[in-house]
C-alpha cells in the first residue's frame, strides 16, 4: 500500500536516531532545570536547525514558564516546549483569491520549477485553468525542463527564447492569462544567487511589470527554499523580501533533512507562512504545511 504524503513526511522526520523529540527527551532526563539544562536545551534546537535566535526565544520562553508555574515535571515541560513552539508558528495564513498571478522565485536549483510543476498538477486537477511562464530565459534547458513538465501535468505554457528578456516573458503571459481567462498563472524565474545586484533588480522588474500588468489579480510572491540549506535559507529569503514583497514559502527537499527546525525558524524571523513543503522529485510530491500539526509530529 501506498504511503500518504503526510506519512511520507512523518516517517522521514521522526524515524532517525536524529530526531527532535528524541534529543529534547535526553536534554529533559538531564535532572533539574537549572542554567545547564536552559544551554543544553538551546544547543540542542540550535543543532535542529532552529538558529540562535529562535532557539534563544525558545529557551526563554521556557525558562519563563517554568519559574512562572514552579514546574518540576519533565512531561509538563515538554507540554510547555511544544506549546510554546505552536505559538511561535501562528502566522496569518494567505488568503487564496482567484484569478491569481505566482511569482516564484529563488536562488539555484532550490526546486522552483519543480514546485510549479507540482502547484499547476494541483490546481488542474481541483478544476483550476492554469498557465505558466518560461520566464527562466537564462539557462538554454530551463524552458524546455518547464515545457516538458507543462506536457506532463497538461497545462499551458508561454515561453521565448533564451536570452530573451524574462519581463517580457511575463508581460506576454499575463496577456494570455487574461484572453484565456485563466485562474492562475505561474512564471518559473532563474535561479539568482541573492548577493548579485543586476540580477536581484531583474527581479524587481519582473515583480514591477507583474503589478503593473496584473489588475484584477491577486498578487502571491512565493519564495522557494531548499530545507537542507539550513540557516541559509533564512538570509536568502530575507534578501529577496526587501527586493520583490515575499507573501509565502515553499519549504522543498524535507525529505532530505531529518531536520524540521528550519521550518520553525523561518516562520518566526520572517513571519511569513510556510504554505507547502516539498517531499520528492514527483509532481504529487507536495504538501500543505499546517503549522500547527507539524509541531505536533515533531513532538510524536
Ligand atoms: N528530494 C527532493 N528533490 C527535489 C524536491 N524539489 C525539487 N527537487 C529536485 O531538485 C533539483 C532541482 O530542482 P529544480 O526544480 O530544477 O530547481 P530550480 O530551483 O528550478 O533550479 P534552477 O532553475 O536551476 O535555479 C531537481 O533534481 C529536482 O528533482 C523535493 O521536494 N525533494
Ligand atoms: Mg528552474
């Protein structure tokens, strides 16, 4: 029997030696919770790929709520953890309007097109009409990877050449959005490495054109990011918020982390939502991230 997406994901992040619960239960059976259990606890979600930051409100947080209730019990305080966690991941959920325009953007080899694959398999089978763009000029191979997936999935597809100028690209799907009446447009974008000026204000033109050309569609800036980066992902999304308005996340390649605290660290220093993880190479391989139940699997 086939396992569901939602197993899939559970599986990967909570059946390894590494696991989060596991490694907050060996901090907890440390004794009392005193100043050395506060900096176990804090390096340890550190070496979860929470980040220093997160992992510092986290732990005072807790320290808090200890002094505050006088617990001593181990299973109360991890109940404390957890709710402290699901707090923390209490974002504004985006609200989805159609007809809609994706801007999917970040830097190489993240999964972006991949997960425009996986977003237009989606939203035609709930009945959506779909088209995306090749505004990925750059690479020779990116728009045939994208028309390939296009035939695949059976969905439209507007592309140019390469080298052609990817605002362009967008202003003409956009075009064919409106005369095909379409519920949802998707423009891949090259990979840009976040710290290359021209290439970040290509971006922003495309983002301008998008806003200019765009009336009557709600806006959705989706930034891709790779789970195995760590806590790089959390600078790359920064740097392309100040550039184009970010208004979710794709979190890709969970099933190549047993780590899920990246997750956790990125809603809480960018307050933007993780909408979808990313589970594998294939079109259905995608999820909706529910904040809520992926603390909780992080605590089974
Ligand atoms: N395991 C796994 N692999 C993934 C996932 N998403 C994408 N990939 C793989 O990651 C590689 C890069 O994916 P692409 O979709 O081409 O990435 P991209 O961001 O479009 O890359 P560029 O256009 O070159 O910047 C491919 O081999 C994908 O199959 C995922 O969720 N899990
Ligand atoms: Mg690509």
């Amino acid at each position: 029997m086939e396992l569901s997406l939602y197993e899939r994901m559970r599986n990967r992040l909570i059946k390894t030696k590494d696991n989060f619960k596991e490694k907050i239960e060996n901090v907890m059976y440390m004794g009392s919770f005193d100043d050395d259990f506060f900096d176990e606890l804090e390096e340890t979600l550190i070496l979860s790929d929470l980040g220093a930051l997160t992992a510092t409100k986290i732990t005072e947080a807790l320290r808090a709520k200890i002094k505050e209730t006088r617990s001593k019990s181990k299973e109360e305080v991890m109940g404390f953890l957890k709710e402290i966690l699901i707090e923390m991941v209490q974002v504004e959920p985006v609200e989805k309007q159609y007809p809609t325009i994706m801007l999917v953007v970040g830097v190489n080899g993240v999964g972006k097109t991949t997960t425009i694959a996986k977003l237009a398999s989606r939203y035609k089978k709930e009945g959506k009409k779909v088209i995306i763009a090749a505004a990925d000029t750059f690479r020779a191979a990116a728009a045939e990877q994208l028309d390939e997936w296009a035939q695949r999935v059976g969905v439209d597809i507007v592309k140019s050449t390469t080298g052609a100028d990817p605002s362009s690209v967008v202003y003409d799907a956009i075009g064919a959005a409106k005369a095909r009446n379409a519920d949802i447009l998707i423009c891949d974008t090259a990979g840009r490495l976040h710290n290359k000026v021209n290439l970040m204000k290509e971006l922003e033109k495309i983002s301008r054109i998008i806003n200019r050309e765009g009336s009557g569609f709600t806006i959705h800036n989706l930034m891709v990011l790779d789970a195995t980066t760590g806590q790089n992902a959390i600078n790359q999304a920064k740097v392309f918020h100040d550039c184009v308005d970010i208004s979710g996340i794709v979190l890709t390649k969970l099933d190549g982390t047993a780590k899920g605290g990246i997750a956790i660290a990125l809603i809480d220093e960018l307050q933007i939502p993780i909408e979808y993880v990313g589970i594998g190479e294939k079109s259905e391989d995608l999820i909706d991230f529910d904040p809520k139940k992926f603390v909780d699997l992080l605590f089974e």
